[in-house]
C-alpha cells in the first residue's frame, strides 16, 4: 500500500483543526464533526486546547483513500508552539497550508511559507472560509502572489463566495484562460514546455501537462491553490483528490539500513516513554535492538541501543499494536528509555540539523509556590522539557529557583496549566526578560599551574580566548600536543569550556569565541578527570575577565504595513522603540515599511499597533541575530557554582571532592 505522511499548517484561526475534522469526516474516520469551540475535536486532546481552541501539540491520525494510507499530522497554528510545527515538518513527504479567504496572508503564513520552500516540502495552499462574509477570490489569489509565491495558481473557481451558497469547481482541459494560465507557470521553469507550447502547442497533450504539473510540484516550484470551506463541506472533494493523486508517497518498503527520525515524545499511563517517530528506510521489529543517535553541544556523537517493547500504528482513526515499522511509516515505538526529540534511529544522520524557525528569545524564574516541591518541579519540567526540548531548564545550585526559556505569555499558561494538572505542583512566574549573550572585546589569557599557590588541584590548566569574527559559536584548539594529556583529561577540559561558557561575566551565555588550550600538566596517578574539570572554570573565566565582554541583545527584523494617515504616529513609535528603518515605500493606500527592532520592544509595541492603525496595521517579524546593547547591563541569575567567586566556587569544589 502507499503511504503519505502530510502535515497541515496554517495561522491562528484560519481553521486548520476544523479542516482536519472535516477530512476525517469526509474519508469515514468519525461520524460527526467535532467543532473546536465545542471542544470535541478528534485532535485537539489536551484539556487546555480544548478550553482555548488552539492547538498546542502536534497529533497524528490516518486514512485510507482507496490504496493509499495517509497518515495527517495537525500542528499547533499559534507562533509560540512553533517548536511543535518544526519537529514535524521533518517528517513529512507534504503540506496543506491553510489560509483563510477572509483575514488573508498573515505573518505566521509567511513564516510557514517561508520555512516550507527552504526545505523544499511540496505544499498545497486551501483557502478556507469561502461561506464567510468578506471572503475574497481576486485579491486573495494577488495576495498570494505578492506575499507568498509568485509560482502559486489557482485550480478551482468560486461561485457566490462569501455567502453559505458558495460551490466550487476544478479548472478543466476545456477552460482556455486556464490552460494558458498553467502553461505559463510551467514554462517559468522550463523553457522547454513553454517553447512547445508557444510553438506547437498541437504536439502537446493533456498528459504532458499533467507530468510536468506534477514534477514541478514535487519540486516545490508550482504551488496549486484550492478554495473551500470545512464547514459547509464545499471543496474538500478536490482536495481529498489532490492529496491523493498530486502529494508523494512511498511506493514499497525499502529494506536497507534502518533510518527513521523521533519528532515527539509523550508518557504512558505506567508512566514509560513512547515516541513518534517516521521511519524513512529499512524495517523495526518488535522485541530487537534498535539504535538511536543524538549530537551533544561539542559536537560529539551519542549512540544509544534498547530493546523496542511496543509499536503501535496509526490506523483510521486510531492506534494498533503491530510487530514491525517498515519505510513510510509512522509509529508510536516504546522500549527507548533514553531517547529525545530530534534523535535519528538506525544510523546517525551525517547532515547538520538547522533550526528552521528562531529559538525561544524570553527567559523566565520559574518558582513552586511550596518550597518543599521544588525537587518535584524541576522533574516534572524535565519531562516536559522531553516534548519541548527548547525549554531548557536551569537550576541554581543554592536558591530554589529554577529557570525555563520560552516564546511567550501563552505558552507560560500552558506550561503552569500542564504542571498542575499532570504533576500537582501550583507555581509562580518570577520576572520574563529577553535571552542576552556575551561576546569576547579583547584577547584574554590565564594559567594555573599544579603546585603553585592557590591551586588545590592535581593539574595545570593554561586558555587563550580571542574575539571569532565569524558567528560560528565556540570553537576550541590545542596549542599543546594530544599526547601531553591522557585522553580522558582532554575530554574532561574541552566538555567543561562548552558547559562553563553558557554564562559568562554577566550570566549570559557566550558566543563567537575561539578557546585555545595553551598549557597542561599532570601528576600520575594521583591526577584524575575531576581535577581538569574544576580547575578549568576558574583558569576560564580569569582570561574572559581579562578579554571582557559586550552584552547583545536580540533584534528581529520586522515588515510594518500601515494605512496613510498613521504613518507619522507609528514612525514616532518605532523611534520610541529603539527600532531602526528604511525609508517608507507607499503602495495605494498604504506604506510598508522594513526595519530591526530589539525583541524586548515587539510585545508592547504589537498591543498598541490596532490603536494607532484602527486596527489595520499588519506586523511581521522575525529573528534576526544580534546587537550591541548599550545602557544599563543586564544580569542573569548564575546557576553554576559562580567560579568568578573563587573562595565560594573553591569551598564548592574541595567539599564534593
């Protein structure tokens, strides 16, 4: 049997879940539609989705059409759970990505788009919400074009849209205006097709353009567009159709060397670890060992083997347990005690994992509200961290406190609603502030030398830390030879630079900095790994003192439209801001304007955008990288054992040696 695997994205409320409800409904899954206002969703599980009608985790469930098993994964529409939409997208052979035919382009459809030609996903844009009033065809279809793609073309026409009447219908062979229309997409990519059809159009059959429809489709170069409405029903024939007959599938089952990806990870009722994962190639059977790989923060490699004890399929609407996975698949695997999300099985992927989206950019004090649960907390927020691992939890050593990075106020609800239903425990936020780094200014060096006053350590440590030009993160030398060290005390030092460098003189983390080891020496047999790895903080952190460093902030850069007649009340603004920007370019009646501004400023600055627009400002940003900060400097609350306090940091390290 053939297997899709197609995700559906869309913006908040352009009626993904309904659409997803309205298929199941379609292809025989439930009997009736659930409605995401009710809250009966068929995937829409989670309490609070259902309180809010958003969807906050990715969920999984499949169909047949007649000898093809789709498997539809629905992800979350909301900016803050984007971290959701990214795993799955590296599952996936296709998109449906949904726009409502009112509201039109928003910028998280952008951001989605954006994101879906870079990875080349083949995507097939539906214009939901036909039967509302306001719904548009035209200027929607310009819309597209403008904001979008310019390779996307509409395949259906709407009658009487924007009523409860609205019907569509395919653009046939017989419709010239359209044949001209696709013959002119094709041809932007292949001068070929468009050279025949210029020239001997009669040589060409409805065939060639079907092929060449379809190849550059699953190239990611033509963008069909559907109109419909999950609601009413209208339209979700065609793109049943489509997802059938346009969407790549897995033909057979390859049999060759197991790779598959985890892209989720949730706990079962006897509380053991179950992931999702997509097996690409080869075969996973029940009760044999199966491989996983990971990259750590060094770049090193981890591989990890347990016994598969339970695989479940996804099947018309529900989970079977089976005893294989082959190629194409998607499964829920249980046995892999140590496993993460993102982790590849079978073989390690030899390409390097870019983030898609940007990482969290806010930082906050997480606290339980009964001093005695702490402990519980930080376990309960490792478990939620398995499902979320951008979450990144942080411990201090001596307060009870723990800190969480995130994107946003709702995802803080979210996470406080999850921790007292799941794990009892009743927390407080702290404060919220924006996630800063450190860059080196000058060269710095320091020595510690075995024996010599001061070091209570069986070694000597000895950095040079210079400024990197290039935003490449850390990078780590040996200006000594391999051989000085057993190999075991290097890796002791070079694990240690990566772990001591995630704050730096203020708290933050450091980036872009080169760390050359330049001196080392030990004492056989009394010196052990121990000894590098305390002793490498404190030498560290006395040549960044002597290097300093500059505190950034993170920028995005932003897309402003806004009507005439507010142009020089939201310029004032942006000035207020602290963002920077091109000149305005006027279009009609309205003026884009393009520019940086620090992320700390977005949130109030987006509360306030409708008041001064009435309520037609449109505002799209997106991570950018860094700026220099200039002002008050910001601190970070240290959760190391501080080694620039070196009595503390030494009382810490001699009493747990």
């Amino acid at each position: 049997m053939k297997k899709i695997n197609i995700g559906i994205l869309a913006h908040v409320d352009a009626g993904k879940t309904s659409l997803t409800e309205r298929i199941l409904f379609e292809t025989g899954i439930i009997s009736e539609i659930g409605s995401v206002d009710k809250g009966n969703t068929q995937t829409d599980s989670m309490e609070m989705e259902r309180q809010r009608g958003i969807t906050i985790q990715s969920a999984v469930v499949s169909f047949t059409l007649d000898h093809v098993k789709v498997n539809l994964i629905d992800t979350p529409g909301h900016p803050e759970f984007i971290s959701e939409v990214e795993r799955a997208l590296r599952v996936l052979d296709g998109v449906i990505l949904v726009i409502s035919s009112v509201e039109g382009v928003q910028p998280q459809t952008r951001v989605l788009m954006k994101t879906l030609a870079k990875m080349g996903i083949p995507t097939i844009f539906f214009v939901n919400k036909i039967d509302r009033v306001g719904a548009r065809y035209e200027s929607l279809l310009t819309e597209i074009h403008d904001k979008l793609t310019p390779h996307a073309l509409a395949m259906s026409v709407v009658a009487n849209i924007g009523t409860s009447t609205a019907q569509t219908e395919m653009f046939t062979e017989n419709n010239q205006d359209f044949m001209e229309a696709l013959a002119n997409r094709l041809g932007d990519l292949n001068e070929h097709f468009l050279e025949k059809y210029l020239y001997n159009e009669k040589d060409l059959t409805p065939a060639d353009f079907e092929w060449e429809f379809l190849e550059q489709f699953k190239r990611a170069q033509l963008y069909p567009v559907l109109f419909g409405s999950a609601i009413t029903g209208e339209g979700i024939t065609y793109l049943i159709t489509a997802i059938q007959n346009w969407l790549p599938s897995v033909h057979s089952e390859d049999t060759s060397v197991v790779r598959g990806k985890i892209f989720k990870i949730e706990r079962g009722k006897n509380d053991e670890k179950i992931a999702y994962a997509r097996v690409f190639t080869g075969e996973i059977k029940i009760r044999e060992s199966l491989a996983y790989y990971r990259t750590n923060q060094a770049g090193e490699r981890m591989g990890f083997t347990n016994k598969v004890t339970g695989l479940q399929h996804f099947s018309s609407g529900k989970t079977t347990n089976g005893t294989r996975a082959v190629s194409g698949d998607i499964v829920k695997i249980m046995g892999l005690t140590d496993c993460q999300v993102g982790d590849d099985i079978g073989m390690a992927s030899t390409e390097t994992t870019e983030a898609l989206f940007s990482p969290p950019s806010l930082v906050t004090t997480i606290k339980a509200c009964n001093e005695k649960e702490t402990i519980h907390l930080y376990r309960a927020l490792k478990r939620l961290a398995e499902q979320d691992p951008f979450i990144q939890i942080k411990q201090h050593p001596l307060q009870r406190e723990l800190s969480i990075q995130l994107y946003g106020e709702i995802q803080k609800e979210v996470i406080q609603d999850q921790l007292k239903k799941e794990a009892h425990i009743d927390i407080e936020f702290l404060g919220t502030q924006p996630i800063y780094i450190e860059k080196a200014i000058f060269t710095g060096t320091a020595v510690e030398r075995m024996g010599e006053s001061g070091n209570p350590f069986y070694a000597t440590v000895g950095f040079r830390i210079d400024p990197n030009p290039r935003a490449t993160g850390i990078e780590y030398h040996l200006e000594v030879e391999l051989g000085s060290l057993p190999l075991a005390f290097h890796k002791a030092i070079e694990e240690t630079v990566y772990e001591t460098l995630k704050q730096g003189l203020h708290g933050w983390e450091v980036r872009d900095l080169i760390v050359t080891l330049t001196d080392t020496a030990y004492a056989s047999p009394v010196s052990t790994a121990g000894d590098f790895r305390k002793l490498t903080p404190l030498v560290l952190m006395r040549a960044l003192t002597e290097a300093t460093t500059q505190i950034y902030e993170p920028i995005h850069r932003f897309e402003l439209e806004i009507p005439i007649d507010s142009l020089s009340k939201v310029l004032f603004k942006l000035t207020q801001a602290s963002a920077t920007y091109q000149n305005p370019i006027q279009n009609d009646q309205v003026f884009t304007i393009l520019g940086m501004i620090p992320i700390k400023n977005i949130h109030p600055f987006e509360i306030q955008l409708p008041g001064w627009t009435q309520g037609e400002g449109v505002f799209l940003s997106e991570f950018h990288g860094y700026q220099p900060l200039h002002g008050e400097v910001p601190v970070c609350t240290r959760y190391d054992h501080n080694p620039l306090n070196r009595k503390e940091y030494l009382l810490h390290a001699l009493n747990s040696m």
